[in-house]
C-alpha cells in the first residue's frame, strides 16, 4: 500500500510540470482580478490532469500487482471512466466557462455508469435506523455524488486550500476503512492522497499551478464515493450520519453558500466571495493560518467520523459536531454572515405576517371578542374639523394650493 502511494507522488511531481507548461499554451489560465481571484500572479490551471494521471498509473499498478483484485473492479473502472469524463468536462470548463446547468447534467451523465456498475446504495441507517430507498437507491447515490463533486469544486478557491482538505480527508478515509477490512478503498485513499501530495509541492502558497475544475471534480467524485464506500454497514447500506461527518467542511461551506445567496435574492449557482476561506481571510488571518484552521476542522469532523464508526453511536458525534459549529459561529469564524441574514429575514417575515394578515382571518394577535387597544389621545389621529372639510372641497390638491398661492405679476408680493 506504502509503495502505491509513493509511486502517486512520484508521478504527480513528474506530471504536474508537463500540465502547468501545457495550461499556458492552451490559454488555461486564471488571471487576478478585484473579485474572487486574488492571486498575484497569472496561475495556469489544468492542474488535475496531473492528479488524475498518477491516479491512473496507480490503477493500473494496483490491478496488476494486488491478488483478487478483479472482485472490486468497479470501482478502478468508476474511477477510470467517470473520473476521466469528470476531469475533460473539467478541462473544458477551465477553458470555455461552461453554462452551470450543462456542467451539471456532464456531471450527472458522468457518474451514472459508476452507480449502474455496483456503487449503489439500496438502504440508508441514519441515527439506527434503516430506510428502504427502493427505486429511489440509484437516484439517491447520483445525487450524493454530484453533492459531494460540488461541493469540493466550491471550496477550491484559495491557494492548497482543496488539497490539503482532500489529503485530510482522504486520510480519515483511510484509517476506517483499515479498521473495517475495506483494503481497496485503503488503496484508493492513499493513492489520491499521495497524488494530492505530490501536487502540493506545486499548489502551496504562492501556488504555480491550480486545480481547475479540472481537478476538483475529479477529486470531488473520488472522495464522495470513498466516503460512501467507507460509511457501508452491509453490502448494500450506507451510514448517512458517518458520511456526512466524514465530508462535513466541504458540505457545511456548500450549504452555507446556497443559504447565504438564497437570502439575498440571487441564483445559487452564482459564485460569491463569501465562502469560509473569505471569510476567515477577510478578518485578517493568514493563508497559511487559514489553511491550519481549515485543515484542524477536517481532522476533528474526521476523528468524529472514526468515533461513530468504531461505537456506533451517532448521536454523540453530531452533539459534539454541532458544539463545535456553534462555538466557530459564537467566534465568527464561520456561518456568523448567513446566521445574521437568517435573523433577520425571520424578523422581516414575521414583521410583514403581522402587518398584513391575510384576507379572510384576523390577527392571532388579537381576539375578536377582545375589546380594542385603548389609544393614548395624544397618539390619536385628530377628528376632522368643518373647516378641513371645507379646505379639502376647495383645494383637493396640493398643485391647486402652490397655484392659488402664487404672487401674482404686478401686486405687492410679487414686487
């Protein structure tokens, strides 16, 4: 296992320079800008075919090294022809800027022949207990597929910052699956791992070369289905609450991103600079602090994952995740932004609600047998007296007022 992840390093260090230098000549390159990318330096991007690539040669070695390694062929193949798909949608996509729903049904089109070839999962455990997906089984995995995809490609926007979270995650990967006798998913963390490593040495800040979508859905794909591999209680059954756990930061991020844009009435699919990496940046850490920090809360969901996995118990985990979500929000290191927009569209809504009830009901704030609210005189509107009366018959505007009042041409006022 050890030498198939050094054989990915070793051939991401070797690709990584080839893919840089051919990003350039193809016009793959992200150029800063006052918005999101702002980086110093025009960076070529690309960078994931280089990590696909060690992944490959890692594939390959471990398909002709490793006995028995045919009985778990779908999943070098879903990784060999989805990830492959992913990683030219990716590359196009770096080049041309896709449309996001194009992207998208790529990414659904790309996935489907790994979920149709053995990773599907026909049964969900969530807090103990089971839930029968039936036909719903091979819809329910494509979406926590493209879920998982995305939410990577979201958090990729600061220098090592999806590289460092996949490694820690991919090492989290690792460990359980070790525990749980999963050895091809072992491999597979490792070799991503080790190609993520390799690829580093050129993606720390200052990076020289990104990911691209070219990588991050690539690398997406990957550490979603090794999630879902590791979190299989049965051939069949998938733990929710030990995947969630184990992929929480990128979903977390992903989630506070759809809340954040919702409330202020733009499309989801439209990219902001409010991610968790903005914002820890826009209060004055470091990029090396944020990637620490970043990195410290995938090593801590990942040890929770661990803990859930080996007890069983799920309740205890999710009570320490949410302790923790908690405290980073009290901090405002993270989700502070959304919470506050949260609060006040609430106060908005309720405000509205009762303001203008609804045709046909009464308040619930007031009975109607109740006698109504006793009005301070000084509060109270004035009653109409005889003379506006008369004022408003003679004047009924205030354009007919300045005209009437008007100096006219020749008398004392207008002299």
């Amino acid at each position: 296992m050890l030498l198939i992840g050094l054989m990915s390093i070793t051939a991401a260090l070797l690709l990584t320079p080839a893919v840089g230098a051919l990003a350039w000549r193809a016009g793959a390159v992200s150029w800063p800008d006052n918005g999101r990318n702002r980086h110093v330096r025009p960076t070529a991007l690309w960078g994931g075919m280089a990590v696909h690539g060690a992944l490959l040669v890692s594939l390959v070695a471990y398909c002709c090294t490793v006995p028995n390694a045919a009985n778990a062929l779908w999943l070098p193949l879903g990784l060999g022809v989805s990830g492959t798909v992913l990683c030219l949608l990716g590359c196009w996509d770096d080049r041309r800027a896709l449309p996001a729903l194009w992207k998208l049904l790529g990414q659904m089109a790309a996935i489907l022949p790994t979920v149709l070839w053995g990773c599907c999962a026909e049964r969900a455990v969530l807090f103990g207990y089971d839930v029968e997906l039936g036909w719903l089984s091979v819809p329910a995995t494509v979406g926590w597929l493209v879920l998982g995809t995305n939410a990577l490609n979201l958090l990729d926007g600061m220098d090592g910052l999806a590289s460092v979270t996949a490694i820690v995650i991919s090492g989290a990967v690792a460990v359980i699956a070790a525990g749980q006798g999963h050895f091809e998913v072992v491999f597979l963390a490792l070799a991503l791992a080790g190609a993520l490593a390799g690829f580093l040495v050129f993606n720390l800040p200052p990076a020289r070369v990104y990911l691209g979508d070219a990588g991050s859905l690539v690398i997406g794909f990957l550490l979603s289905l090794l999630v879902l591999q590791v979190s299989l209680e049965g051939p069949v059954t998938a733990n929710v609450g030990v995947a969630a756990v184990l992929f929480f930061v990128p979903l977390l991020d992903t989630g506070l991103a759809v809340v954040r844009r919702t409330l202020k009435g733009r499309c989801f699919m439209v990219a902001d600079r409010g991610h968790i990496h903005h914002r820890l940046l826009d209060r004055g850490y470091g990029i090396w602090q944020v990637l620490g920090l970043i990195g410290g809360f995938c090593l801590t969901s990942g040890i929770i994952a661990w803990g859930m996995a080996v007890s069983g118990y799920e309740l205890w985990g999710w009570a320490m995740l949410a302790g923790l979500t908690v405290l980073a929000i009290n901090r405002q290191l993270v989700g502070h932004v959304e919470w506050q927009l949260v609060r006040e569209s609430f106060v908005q809504s309720a405000a509205q609600w009762q303001r203008f009830p609804s045709i046909g009901s009464h308040s619930p704030l007031r009975d109607e047998d109740s006698p109504p609210p006793v009005v301070p005189r000084a509060l109270a509107d004035p009653e109409p007296s005889e003379w506006d009366d008369r004022f408003t018959m003679e004047v009924p505007d205030a354009s007919f007022r300045n005209e009437a009042n008007a100096p006219v041409a020749g008398s004392k006022r207008a002299a």
